[in-house]
C-alpha cells in the first residue's frame, strides 16, 4: 500500500515515499504522501482517510524540537480521529469501520530527528539513522541498512528504498517523492 523511507546523512534529514494507493489487488494512483508542516515533514502510511485528517488538522506547532511537540502532534491526530468517528473512546476502532482498513503509521522528520508515531499512538525516535514503514517496510529497511554501511548520500539512499520496495512488493510503486530538512544546529555552507 505504502512505503516511506527516511535516512540521516550529513547535516540533513531525508524522507521519500511512492505514490500508489492500493486496495486488495487493485492500485491507483495516489500521489505525494509527504506533508509539511512547520519545520518538519509527516509522511504517512496505511490509511488514506487518516492522511485526509492529518491535512485537515489545525493547531499543529511550527517548530518540532522533540517529544513534547511530538506528544502535541500525536494527540490533535488522535483526537482528530476520533472526532472522525474512526476509533472509539475506548481506543477500539469503530463498529462503523475495520482495523485492517484505518491502521496508520507516521514517519516524521524534522531539524532534531527521525521520529514515528504508530497507530497504538506510540512515539519513538529513531537512534539508527533510517526507518521505513508501509507495505515494502521490510524492503525498504534492509536497503536502508545496506546504504548506510556503504555511506551512500541519504536522496540516493530514500530513492534506492523505495525503488527496491516498489520493485519487490506488491503494493508499493509509482513515483517517488522525496524531501529533506536541514538539522538543528548544521552549520551553513
């Protein structure tokens, strides 16, 4: 259905994505996964409603410095769902929808890391320098470890993931959208 793809190298922040949606056998085309809000990038996987929601959300912070934005992220999306009628208040999906059709998985960057927000709601941020989500996650994230012991430039290294998981999976493929943010205190050049 997805794949995101996010990479460290150097003094920036790298994150790509395809762009087909699918549903059981079927695919189309969905277009950029990729939002930017602020100083940071959210890329979404799984559900297209929840990518709706998260685009419609107001309130969202500027700047995302760590956990404390994150948590503010993290609760205006939830919050947002529920509104939606997606999810109950019992944090159970809704009788009027599936789990298997509203699972959501964020892959966000920003000027002070790689983050993820899973559809349990827990945040993680990531020390290895790489995370992947989505159907070609698998895929993405053995080219990812590959990229990164061969020190490959990070738009090289996203670009490489989400081909590999477009070639090699079923629900993945389409163009590649890719963007980056400079890290927190990288000096100009």
């Amino acid at each position: 259905m997805t794949i995101i793809a996010a990479y460290e190298e150097g003094n920036k922040y790298w994150i790509a994505s395809d762009s087909v949606g699918s549903d059981g056998s079927m695919k189309y085309e969905y277009g950029n996964k990729l939002i930017s809000r602020g100083d940071y990038i959210i890329a979404f996987s799984w559900s297209y409603r929840v990518a709706d929601i998260i685009k419609e959300c107001k309130g969202f912070p500027q700047k995302l410095s760590g956990l404390k934005e994150l948590r503010i992220i993290r609760d205006i999306i939830k919050n947002a769902i529920l509104d939606d009628g997606l999810i109950g208040d019992d944090g159970n999906v809704s009788r009027r929808s599936t789990a298997s059709g509203h699972p959501f998985y964020l892959v966000i960057i920003s000027p002070s890391g790689i983050y993820t927000i899973e559809n349990d709601y827990q945040i993680h941020k990531i020390s290895t320098g790489y995370a992947a989500a989505g159907s070609g996650q698998e895929v993405a994230t053995g080219s990812l470890y590959t990229s990164k012991k061969l020190k490959i430039n990070g738009k090289k290294a996203i670009q490489l993931a989400v081909k590999a998981a477009s070639e090699l999976t079923l629900f993945c493929g389409g163009k590649c959208h890719v963007k980056s943010v400079e890290k927190k205190n990288a000096s100009k050049k």
